[in-house]
C-alpha cells in the first residue's frame, strides 16, 4: 500500500505529460470535423457533449481551395526524387569512403562531419542568386539539387558508420573473384545494408515533406508548384479563414508523413539512433 | 497537374535508380581499362565524387560566399565591419540575439527535462507504451502543423467571451483571466519554444530510451540490494551512464534552437518581439533584399555552431581512430 502510494507522483507525471502531448493533437483532429458555427462558439472538447454535428465538409472546402489538392502532390514531386537522389548518391559516396583507401578520404569524412550542422540559412543567399541566374527558381529540379545538397552531408555520415561496421572480408573475398567496385556495391553492399537505407529514406522523406524554409526560398513564389507546408503556412498568414478550415489543412498536411512513420517506425528510429548516438 | 505530378515523381525516380545505377557501372568499365594503378586511385572519385561535388556546391562554396559577402557594401566595395555594425546596433537584431539565447537556453534543458524524465519513469508503468506514443507522434508533424496546433492551442477571446481555445478555457475554468499568449511579450516566446519542445521531445526520449538499455542491470540490482533508494539508485548508477547521452541531446537540440524558423514565421513571423535570427535574416533577404545585412546575420548565426562542430569532428576523428 505504502508502495502505491509512493508511486502516485510517477504516474501523475507521466499522465500529465502524456495528456499534455496528446490533447493538442486532439483538438487538432476533433476540429477538423467540425462546421464553422460550432468551432467558432464552442471549444472542441464541448462536441463530445453534442455528438452528430461532425463533417467532411472542412476537407471538401480545403481540397476544393485553390492548388490545395495539387500542393499535395507537389510534395510528393519535391519529396520522393529528392529523397531516392539523396539515398543513392549518399550510398555511393559512403561506400567508397568506408570501403576504400585513397588521398583526401579523411579529409573528405571530415568536411561532411562538420557539414551536417551547418546552418543552411549561410547558404541561402548566393544558392537563390545562382538559382535566379541559372531559371532554376521554382523548378522541382531546383529543389530536387538543393535538398540533395543539405541532405548529403547527414546521409554520407549515417551510411558510413553502417558501411564501416560491415566485415571487410565480404569486400575483399568478392575482389578476389575478380568483382568490380560496382559489382560488390550493387550485390553485396547495397543488400547488406538495406536496414540502414530504409532508416535513412525514411528519415529524409519525412524531413524533406516537414521543411518549409527551402521550399519558401526556392519553390515560394510559384503557387502551382507550392508543397504543403507552403500552401498551409499561406493559409495561415492570410488569416481569412477559420479553424476549422486551418485544421483539417494541417491534418490533410500530416497524414502522409505521419503514415510513413507509423508504419516504419521502428527503421525511423533505427536511422534516428545511428545518427545521433555517435555524433 | 496532379496526373502531371504522379508522372514526374515515378518518371524522376527511375531515372535517379537507372541512371546511377548505369553511371557507376560504366563508370566502373571504363577505368578498368586504365593501367590498375589509375583504377585504384579513381575509383573511389567514381563513386565519392557527385556527393562532394554537390556538398561543395551547395553548401561550401555558398557559405565562403555569404561571409565575403558581409563584408560588402550595397554599391559592391568593402564594407568592413559596417554591416555587422549596422545590423547588431538596431534593434530587431538585438531582439532576435535575446531571443535566440532563450531558445538556446530552454529548448536543450526542456528537452533533456522531458525525455529523461518519461524515459526513465515510464519503465516502471503498465502504460508506457501509451505515454511513450504520445511523445513519439509529434516527431512526424512539421513544424509548419505544430505550428497551426499551438496557434490554435493559444488562441485568445476577450474576457467574458466564450474561449473555443484549450489553454484559455482552462485558464478561465480555474478563475484566471484569458491570457493572449502569443501577443503579450511576457509569454509569447515561451509559448513558441513550448510548441517546438512537443514537436521534439520524442527525439529526446527515443535516444534515452535506448542509452538506458545500455545501463547493466546487475548494477542496479546490487544497488538496491545494498538498500540504496530507487533515486539514489538513479543518481548514482543510471546517471552517470546516461551523461553522454545527454550532451549529445543537448547539442541536437541546441542547434535546433539555433536553426529555428518554422514555428516562429507561421506563428507570429516575428512580430511581437519573437524574432530569432533567422526570421531577421529571412526578412533582410526578402523583404529588404539586402544581400550583406542577411549576410552578415546569416554569418552570426554560423559562428554560433562553430564550437559544436568543432566537438563533433574530434568526436568522430576519436572514434574512427582512422580519419
């Protein structure tokens, strides 16, 4: 009994922050099914007391609003190429770094390490003029380069701590047969490593569908080729709309991020610990 | 255009995978047929070479470029200090610089706070998975969402009218008065480092979650064993394993507070007193397209993770041994 009762401020502190991180989203959802008069009379946990007065329409008024639909599928455009680049040209560069001696590999590995904080807002300013020279503003192959950009440095260095804990006898016994670089990286690398890959695709996807900074900068003036997090966070600054149709904007914004990860949480987090756990 | 995006997405995506995968082994073929020395040294560059090109491109070359650039007048000539000058003597600067500190103060101590307590607490309850998720799902939502949920969250009506937002019902429920947190320059920067700690908390409880199984439980054991309390077993067993951990939270979380943007431009854009130093910079970039003033705060910004990167590559250099 004594015991239980000692355990009550361990349960009062995890319930608290537990309720803390659960209800915001909460009321994000709940709102997001309500009509406009009752979110603008009524607190959202107050729908529970008057069930039935939930609707579809919010999604139907975002989706039908100008290039809402289509900003969804603009960051799967912006999304999916950048993240595949960065996997694959990331996979390469690690494997030659972690699988081969040559000049300049620590010095190489080195720069990378000290890349991978570095605030991309130093970049933004002569990465716009070029881009500006080059009509590279507002093209998804603009974009495509500049996530790449910012993503290598974190995906060389999380591929080769995974590259580097690979036994070199599975490279060596290959070359003796006579295999080729790319003929280990494809058959034998590429395979092994498939765990630290998925960890790695997932993080990006999701990082890359989150960012907004980059996509302001070099996709912002464009509205028809605006991703979500543009198109969401234009919603808010106009300021014309109500909650409800802010929320059910958030929650459409969410779901395909929040998917991939439920789905692969386990390699998110795998990708997660690599990277952080040895930086 | 949506049918127009679903192309290119699929389209891009097989060029990416065919294309690489037919530049490697062509690459391959054709430095075969060098005499083996020249295979051994270009090889590597066949494989490394499109990743430093494109980090060198993207991010080297710029970032030389943007501190030359504060260093340059608006006509073209050198301008010595004269931008920093300008832009540490007015006062948005000097707001964003205060704030900035705060962040930088609070999100790394909240963070830690929060992930320490629930990893470590939430082992001993029947629901940890249930506590642990409700950490762990904001991790997914950009801050731009987060954004929308606090706002939301925050909202204010005047006294007396119904308040439709979680925090200033509660306010009101307990007898206070409502509060328009993101307004009133007495909350409203914590408010939006709050809003950003839930959207990273998770990451700091995933990472101690997992140093914690690192922690041998014979020592714990023999600990209570020897009649140590269950918090003298903590402090003086369990903590010690878990301060590396802890400053590798704290870092990750320092350099978010110091790249924070997201959550700052959709909730407030700066007004109120809110600014950080990347919102000033983003508006000396856009709104006053002045190319040395972003410079110069851009620069600031980047000698403040200096220090960081600097622990990050002895860390590394340390542990590969090699590099």
């Amino acid at each position: 009994m004594a015991a239980a009762l000692r355990r009550i401020p361990v349960h009062v502190v995890l319930i608290g922050v537990a309720l803390i991180w659960a209800v915001p989203l909460l009321g994000l959802v709940v709102s997001a099914f309500r009509p406009s008069w009752a979110v603008l009379s009524s607190g959202w946990w107050e729908s529970f007391a008057l069930p039935g007065d939930y609707t579809l329409e919010n999604y139907q008024r975002v989706l039908d609003r100008d290039g809402m639909a289509l900003s969804l599928f603009n960051s799967l455009a912006v999304v999916v190429p950048a993240t595949v680049l960065t996997v694959a040209i990331g996979a390469a560069a690690a494997y030659a770094l972690a699988g081969m001696r040559f000049r300049l590999r620590s010095a190489v590995l080195l720069t990378i390490v000290a890349l991978i904080i570095v605030p991309i807002q130093i970049t933004l300013v002569p990465l716009l003029r070029v881009f500006n020279t080059l009509d590279l503003t507002g093209s998804f192959l603009g974009i495509w380069l500049v996530h790449l950009g910012f993503g290598l440095p974190f995906a060389v260095y999380l591929l080769h701590n995974f590259f580097a804990a690979i036994p070199r006898e599975l490279f060596e016994a290959a070359e003796m047969d006579g295999a080729s670089r790319s003929q280990v990286f494809f058959s034998i690398v590429l395979p092994v490593a498939r765990p630290a890959l998925a960890a790695l695709a997932i993080f990006d996807f999701v990082w890359t569908w989150n960012d907004l900074l980059v996509a302001l900068i070099f996709l912002g003036g464009f509205r028809d080729v605006a991703p979500m997090t543009v198109a969401v966070s234009g919603l808010v600054a106009s300021r014309g709309d109500g909650w409800e149709i802010l929320t059910s904007a958030a929650v459409l914004s969410v779901l395909v991020p929040m998917a991939v990860f439920v789905a692969l949480q386990r390699h998110f987090v795998r990708g997660l610990l690599a990277g952080v756990s040895k930086g | 255009m949506i049918a127009d995006r679903i192309v290119l997405t699929l389209a891009a995506t097989a060029v990416i995978l065919v294309g690489g995968w037919a530049y490697l082994r062509l690459g391959d073929r054709a430095l075969a047929a060098l005499p083996r020395g020249g295979y051994r040294r270009l090889a590597p560059w066949l494989f490394a070479g499109p990743a430093v090109a494109m980090v060198l491109l993207a991010l080297a070359f710029p970032a030389v470029v943007t501190v030359g650039w504060s260093f340059v007048d608006d006509g073209g000539g050198f301008a010595g200090l004269a931008n920093y000058a300008q832009t540490l003597s007015d006062e948005v600067t000097r707001i964003a610089l205060r704030n900035t500190v705060l962040w930088v103060v609070l999100l790394p101590t909240l963070a830690v706070l929060v992930g320490l307590a629930i990893a470590v607490l939430a082992e001993r309850v029947r629901y940890s998975a249930l506590v642990k998720a409700a950490l762990f799902l904001p991790i997914a939502i950009s801050a731009v969402a987060a954004g929308v949920i606090w706002s939301f969250m925050y909202d204010y009506q005047p006294p007396g009218a119904a308040q439709t937002a979680t925090l200033n019902a509660v306010v009101t429920a307990l007898g206070g008065e409502p509060v328009a947190w993101i307004v009133d320059t007495a909350t409203n920067n914590y408010a939006l480092i709050g809003a950003t700690l839930w959207t990273q908390a998770g990451f700091a409880m995933v990472i101690f979650d997992a140093a914690l199984r690192s922690v041998p439980g014979e020592l714990l054991e023999a600990a209570r064993l020897d009649g140590a309390s269950e918090w003298a077993a903590f402090r003086h067993v369990t903590l010690p394993f878990l301060v590396p951990t802890v400053v590798v939270v704290a870092t990750t979380m320092t350099v978010t507070a110091l790249k924070a943007f997201d959550i700052v431009y959709v909730m407030t854009n700066g007004n109120y007193g809110t600014d950080v130093l990347s919102t000033v910079m983003y508006r000396a970039l856009f709104t006053a397209k002045d190319n040395g003033l972003a410079g110069a705060v851009a620069t600031i910004l980047m000698l403040t993770v200096v220090p960081i990167m600097i622990v990050n590559v002895r860390q590394f250099r340390r542990e590969t041994g090699a590099a």
